[in-house]
C-alpha cells in the first residue's frame, strides 16, 4: 500500500467520525430520546442511582431538549413540558430531595409524547 492510498484511506475513514461530531453539536429529539430517556438515563436520575457525571449529562440534554422544535403540538404546551424537566433534572444535580418526585412527573413519556409525538 503506498502512502498516498493510506492517506485516501484515513480521510475517508475520517468522515463518519466528523459526521458523528456533529451530530453531537447538534442533536436532535430522536437522538436525545435514545440517550436521555429510552436507555434509562432518566430513570437512572430519578431513582438517585445516577453519578454527579451522570446527573450533569441529563441535565444537559434535557436544556438541549427545551431549545429544538416538537414536531407536533403547540410551542406553549413544549415550553411549560421541557421547562419542569429542566426544572427537575437540575434539582437533581443539585442533588435536592424532591428531586426524585419531580423527575418521575416531569419524565413521564406518556404526557409529552401525547401532545407532541407524531
Ligand atoms: C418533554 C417531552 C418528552 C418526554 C418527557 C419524553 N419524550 Fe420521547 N419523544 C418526544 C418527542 C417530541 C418525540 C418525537 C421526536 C420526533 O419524531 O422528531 C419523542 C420520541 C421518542 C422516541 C422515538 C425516537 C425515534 O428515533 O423515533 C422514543 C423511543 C422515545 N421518545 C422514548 C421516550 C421515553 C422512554 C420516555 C419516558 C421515559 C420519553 N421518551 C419521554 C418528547 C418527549
């Protein structure tokens, strides 16, 4: 192989890893969904089972949540949603007591998939 094939080869191997840094950047509900609540983050959190490192990164995908675009239902109803998850995920990472009790309301998928999942 001659060092011009292997320099083709590593940019090219290059660019899914660019791809999925941006995704990072930018993440979208789905994406959000998948880490924060359908592989049990959230649960995690609101049973206090979560480390501080984990209780941070929930946090931060919920603010993340609050800033994109339901693609269903009213921006009102998204708003006052994402905001008592916000809410609640910073309670607990400041690691307050009614934390827990905020999180299993504020995570609840049933009630925000209601209004604002196709
Ligand atoms: C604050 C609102 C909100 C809460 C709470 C919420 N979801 Fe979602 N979820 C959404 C929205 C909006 C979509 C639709 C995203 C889209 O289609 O672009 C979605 C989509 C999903 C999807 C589909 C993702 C995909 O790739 O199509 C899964 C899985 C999911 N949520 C899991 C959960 C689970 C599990 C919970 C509860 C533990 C939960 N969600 C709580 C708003 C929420």
């Amino acid at each position: 192989m001659s060092w011009r094939y292997a320099a083709v080869v590593a940019l090219l191997l290059m660019v899914p890893a660019s791809v999925a840094r941006a995704d990072d950047e930018k993440p979208t509900i789905k994406s959000i969904m998948k880490v924060a609540f359908k592989d049990g983050l959230a649960q995690k959190v609101a049973t206090g089972g979560a480390s501080a490192e984990e209780s941070q990164q929930f946090l931060k995908l919920c603010q993340a949540l609050k800033e994109l675009k339901p693609p269903k239902g009213d921006a009102e109803s998204w708003e006052m949603l994402t905001k008592s998850l916000v809410d609640a995920a910073q309670a607990a990472a400041d690691g307050q007591e009614d934390a827990p009790a905020l999180l299993r309301k504020a995570t609840n998928c049933k009630s925000c998939h209601g209004p604002h999942k196709p």
